[in-house]
C-alpha cells in the first residue's frame, strides 16, 4: 500500500506572536479550541530548559477515549520572532488507530501583524493493513479536516473573540439546519411531485389553469427543482443566501394553494404549518452562518 503524505494545515492570523503562542503551548487554552483531544496535561519538570512532557486524551463517546503520551519542544528560531514547536506522542491503547507520530507547529512572523500559522505531522498505525485501509480511506482525512477546523476556529477566537464553545456550538445549529433543510426539499421534490405527482400536485396545477396540457411536466420541473435546492444544503458552499432563498422560496410556493385550493389551510398538518417551519429554519440559518469556522479557509498542501 502507498505511504500516506503527511498531513499539513496552514492559516494566517491577525494576532501578535505571544498571544498565539500562549492558545497553542497553555494545555488549558489549547484543549479548548483543539477538536484532537480533550484533556491535556503538563507533567512537571525538573529543569526549565527540559522538553515538556505532558498527557493528553480524546473522547470518542459511549464513555470511551484514547489516551496517551508525549513530548514537546518550543523555541525562538530567528531573530525575526519566528518560533517553531516540535512534539512527539505515543499511545499504549490498543483501541487507538495511531500508534506513535511526531511533527512540528511553525508561527512565521508576517507583515501587518498577521502570522502564518501552520502545521505538519505524521504517524503510524496500528492494526495491519487493516489499520491502514481505516486511515487511508477514513481516519486520515477526518483528523486532517478536525486539525484544519480547529486552526478555523482559534482563527475566530484571537480575532473576534468567538470563544470555541460557541463556534462548536453555532456548528453544530448549521449542520442540524442543513441536514433539516435538506430533507424538507428533498422529500417536498421527490416523493410528491416525482414519484407520486397524482395524490394532489398534478390537480393543484390544473386548478391554476396555467400550464394546460404541460400540468406534470411543470410538476416534475418543480420536483427537480426542489430536489437540487435540498442537494444544496449537503454540499460545502457559503449557505447564507441559500437559507435566505429557501426562506423566500417557500413562501412563494405557498401562495399557490392559498389562491387555488384554500380548503388545504383547514387540514391536519397543512401548508401553512410546514412552510412556517421551514421559512423560520431559513432565517435562523441564514442569521447564524457568519463567522463560522471552516475547515477549508485552511491550506492543506505546500505552495
């Protein structure tokens, strides 16, 4: 199996260099914006010019995390205020994937204050080939996405003082959202209007008497429609006009049964309750999206 390329993360921060260097090198600070572990801990040293060694774990749920060790090395590397943060780390678990690894922090000093801020290591596995089919095709590029989202969000942290907590927490509404939205407009495009056109949809446009005779092509059309707006939500672009959209275009799409079958309004479960539900989801989403972090404002491979 062909070795893997070492796994790279780059950024640029508007901050000063001892600032960073505290959210990066103090375990109370890094453990809260870092989505690779949980708890870190400084063991102590016996001489200040030591290598630090220190704990870490990382929850992965059920009650379970991987535990285990390292070292780590900060130094001044020139006399224009570069620093460079080299670590090693090692698991004993046998249910952790990496086995030991190493690699390097680098915070390159720019003009305007802003820093270059960048990363780069590599480990090995455990488990066989088996352990390195699970990295090559999963582990790899999750951990490579958490360190790149991670970088995003210490990002927001020194320069909007976006805390992480909140970042995770904003996140996690944007996905909710998405996933949501994606289901109502898929679901709306598929299942009545492509695949089963004749339980209501088709009579509801030959009731307009707009399309004469093109009734279920323009049913279809609209199915395809609205089956692309819910692929939209599933895939990584700026979503913030496409919440406002929905929003808009759901209201639109209501004023057709209210003007050509009001008799819907009197049902259980009828227009006028789904589309406020979606309309309000729109424009939470749309209220919610600025700021957050993003795994690919990062650079993943070397200019």
């Amino acid at each position: 199996m062909k070795k893997q390329k070492p796994i790279y993360v780059e950024t640029n921060i508007h901050t000063q260099m001892d600032h960073l260097w505290d959210y990066t090198q103090k375990p109370h600070l890094h453990e809260r914006w870092d989505l690779r572990f949980s708890k870190i801990h400084y063991l102590e040293k016996e001489h200040e010019d030591d290598p630090q060694h220190f704990t870490y774990e990382t929850k992965i749920g059920f009650g379970l995390g991987i535990k285990g060790t390292g070292v780590s090395k900060g130094e001044r590397t020139t006399d224009s205020g570069d620093r460079t943060s080299s670590l090693g780390f090692f698991s004993g678990q046998p249910l952790s994937l990496i086995k030991e690894g190493s690699g390097y922090w680098k915070y390159k000093q720019e003009e305007a204050g802003r820093i270059t801020f960048l990363t780069q290591y590599d480990y090995k596995t455990r488990w066989g080939s088996f352990g390195k089919f699970v990295d090559k095709l999963v582990f790899r590029p999750m951990i490579g996405w958490a360190t790149s989202w991670s970088f995003d969000s210490l990002r927001l942290w020194l320069e909007k003082g976006i805390t992480p907590e909140d970042s995770l927490r904003r996140s996690l509404i944007h996905v909710i959202l998405c996933f949501a939205l994606a289901f109502v407009w898929l679901y709306q495009g598929l299942v009545p209007k492509l695949l089963f056109p004749e339980t209501g949809e088709v009579a509801m446009v030959m009731a307009s008497g707009l399309f004469s005779g093109a009734e279920q092509v323009v049913v279809r059309l609209i199915g395809l429609i609205q089956c692309a707006i819910g692929l939209l939500f599933l895939m990584p672009i700026n979503k913030k006009w496409l919440f406002a959209g929905s929003s808009v275009a759901v209201f639109l799409l209501g004023l057709g049964p209210m003007f050509v079958q009001p008799d819907v309004f009197t049902l259980p479960f009828n227009p006028a309750t789904l589309n406020v539900a979606v309309i309000a989801l729109g424009m939470i989403g749309a209220m919610n999206v600025n700021d957050l972090p993003l795994a690919r404002r990062c650079r993943r491979k070397r200019k």
